[in-house]
C-alpha cells in the first residue's frame, strides 16, 4: 500500500508536465513513418529526465531503459505509439492541431504522454523494483506493415529480452477514471482487400456490345456477403462459429449515365480471430471471385494484402494486471470488456511475448466528451491521463516484483 500511495502521488506531481506534453503532441501531429519532430520532441523530454534512451528504430523509433535492482532478472516492455491520422480537426481548443489535414485522432499522443509520464514516475522509484523497463516509442501503428512489426525485425524484444508486455489504447466511450481488460483472444487481424473487375465498356444503349462490370462487381460482393456474412454460414467451418467480418468501403466505376466503364475497382476488410481460418477465407475469396468472372468470361484481379494478426492476451497475466487495477483505482473502475473487430499492431507484440493490451477511459458524458477516435471531433477528458500513468506504472512495477 504505501508503494501505491507513493505512484498515486507521483501521478499527481507529474500530472501538470503529463498535460502539457500531451497539449503539444496534439497541436503538433504527424503521418505515420514521418513522426521525426515527435520524435525529437520525445528524446528531448527523456534527456530532461536522465533517463538512458537509443534511437534509429525504423528512423524514427525510441526505446528507453530504466533499470532497477538486479536489472538482468526481468524485463517489461511499454508500446507507445506516436503517428497521427490524415483528418482535419474541427475542435475549437487551444491545442488544436496546426498541421492541415493531419489530427491525433486516435489518442496516439495520449499515449506517447502516458509513457512518458509512466517513464517520469519509474524512474524515479527505480530502487522499488527489481528488473528493467524498457519504453518503446513508435512509430507507424496506424499504416502497414505495423511500426511494431518493424521495430521487431530491428530487435526491440532483445538486448535485454522482453519477458512481458503492456499496453494501453484510450476508450472515448469510457469515463475517464475506469479502465478495462479482456483477457485471451481480444482484437482481429486485418487484411486489405483489392479487387479489379475488367468488363467490356460501351454506350449504355447498347448491351449487346458491352460487359458491364458493375454488375458482375456487385454480384461479387452479394455473393462473398452470403457466403461469410450470413448468420450461420460460418458453423462447421472449424467446428463453431469465427469471428468475422468482410466488408467492402469503396467502389469506383468511371462511367456515366450513358456511359458503361471498362473497369469496376473495389477496396474492403477482412477481420477475423483465428489464423487458420484467415487463410481459407484468402482461397475463399480469390474462388468466389475467379467463379463469377469466368461465369461472364472476364478477367478480374483481387489482391489480398494481409495485415496485422489477431490480438491475444496473455490469460494469467491479464489476470493479474485486472487484480493490481482494482487495487490502484478499486473494483468499481476496471472492467471487463467484450471482443472486438478492430485491429491493432500491438498484435504482432502479443504473438511473441506474453502482454496485457487494455483501454483507458477518456470519455466525460458531462462535458460533452464523448466523439469516438478516428473522428474530426476526438478529444479526452485530461483527467485520464493521471490515472493512465499512475496505474500503467503500478502495472510494471507489480509484475517487475511479482
């Protein structure tokens, strides 16, 4: 208890810089794999704060090291991500973004905050634990390949190896003060699809000399909807019911009123939770639409580019981390949260190390809080970010000492 009352100060002492950190990642976004005064601006607050940090992950990627008490014995990694979304702000506030067209529209810059600040407090009570923290800033989570998956391939698991891994994602749909944790299978892979319908164009008042692919593009897509979107028509697949969603968000065919294109081009998503299904939905896809381009003796192309895999939390250490959050913010703020069909490059993280990926409450009903992320609107209720670093701290020094 005492170690807690002390984080609990400490999260009150740092809330102030915390705050302003936040205010200046928001006013200040940048695209993925362009985070390069981010990252400056990062590395200038860790220097500040004496703590050990190396750069050159996927060029704009950190990773900083505060050691503790017999630091060899463990280490946990800390995931921040830093890129911003290509939306223009519409808050009237005064950290509004200053970048046309580019917001911090998914809480990106409340996170790369709350690792700082989650650094600021273990550093200072790095005589409390054994082991080492290890903060990675990265960038890139909201583009593929994944600035995980790529500061991966660049080591971050090693030198030192990661034993566990932590998390966090801002939940505008939560008051902020709570929190929650879904432990096992938690968020989808995400693969983009890509599919190019090639008919036979012409004057629409003469069908007898044009193929419209408009048509062969919508059957397409009613045919892949009845076949995976229909309730039911998953079971006895793997045994039981997946997961899934494919759904298609854009179809452009240049034509006119009387005018019937050469071309139909279509994108969507594919989610699921169950890898081996993944790749037979893949096949699936690629026969549904060779059958129905033959059916009509034209050429159509689909490309599948395959993306983030499912998010997975360690059961046993999810566990723990839901126990610790009752204690540091009591029962009535931790909650336990239903699957969901968004998709997160944390997941790469999870599929090596055993980790805990959980959502902070960020939404105030009161105050008007309450716009989802990926929105023009997107803001938080600052008040999360004292309880984010506080008990993000208290999550790795619990299981540093466990």
């Amino acid at each position: 208890m005492e170690l807690t009352n002390k984080i609990k100060s400490l999260s009150k002492t740092y809330f102030q810089k915390v705050l302003e950190i936040r205010r200046y990642l928001h006013q200040h976004p940048e695209l993925s794999f362009k985070e390069f005064k981010t990252s400056q601006y990062i590395q200038s607050k860790l220097s500040e704060a004496g703590i050990a940090f190396t750069t050159g992950y996927v060029e704009t990627g950190i990773v900083a090291l505060i050691k503790g008490k017999n630091p060899t014995k463990r280490t946990i990694l800390l995931r921040a991500d830093m890129d911003a979304l290509p939306i223009e702000e519409k808050n009237n506030v005064p950290y509004k973004s200053i970048n046309n067209g580019v917001m911090h529209a998914c809480g990106h810059d409340v996170h790369s905050a709350i690792g700082l600040g989650a650094a600021f407090i273990l550093n200072e009570l790095k005589d409390e634990f054994e082991g080492t923290v290890k903060i990675m800033f990265q960038p890139g989570e909201e583009l593929l390949p994944g600035g995980a998956s790529l500061m991966i391939d660049a080591g971050v698991l090693e030198n030192p190896k990661v034993d566990k891994a932590i998390a966090l994602h801002v939940f505008p749909s939560m008051e902020a003060g709570k929190v929650g944790f879904k432990s096992g299978m938690y968020m989808a892979s995400t693969d983009e699809l890509y599919i190019t319908v090639n008919g036979k164009g012409g004057h629409a008042a003469m069908p007898a000399d044009y193929v419209n692919p408009l048509l062969i593009a919508s059957e397409i897509i009613l045919e892949i909807n009845n076949h995976f979107m229909k309730p039911g028509a998953l079971k006895g697949t793997l045994g039981e019911t997946t997961p899934t969603v494919v759904a298609f968000g854009k179809i452009e065919g240049k034509g006119a009123t009387n005018v019937i294109p050469e071309k139909v081009e279509m994108e969507g998503t594919f989610r699921t939770m169950d890898e081996k299904w993944r790749t037979i939905v893949h096949h699936e896809l690629q026969r549904i639409v060779k059958t129905i381009s033959d059916k009509y003796k034209i050429a159509s192309v689909i490309r599948i580019e395959k993306g983030y895999p499912f998010l997975v939390n360690d059961i046993d250490f999810t566990n723990a981390c839901f126990a610790v959050a009752q204690n540091y913010l009591g029962k009535e703020n931790v909650e336990e949260l239903p699957l969901r069909m968004t998709a997160e490059d944390f997941a790469f993280i999870t599929q090596k190390v055993p980790s805990c990926f959980y959502r902070l409450g960020t939404g105030n009903k009161e105050k008007a809080i309450t716009s989802g992320v990926h929105t023009a609107t997107f803001d938080i209720d600052e008040s999360a970010l004292e309880t984010g670093i506080g008990l993000m701290a208290s999550l790795t020094i619990a299981e540093l000492n466990r």
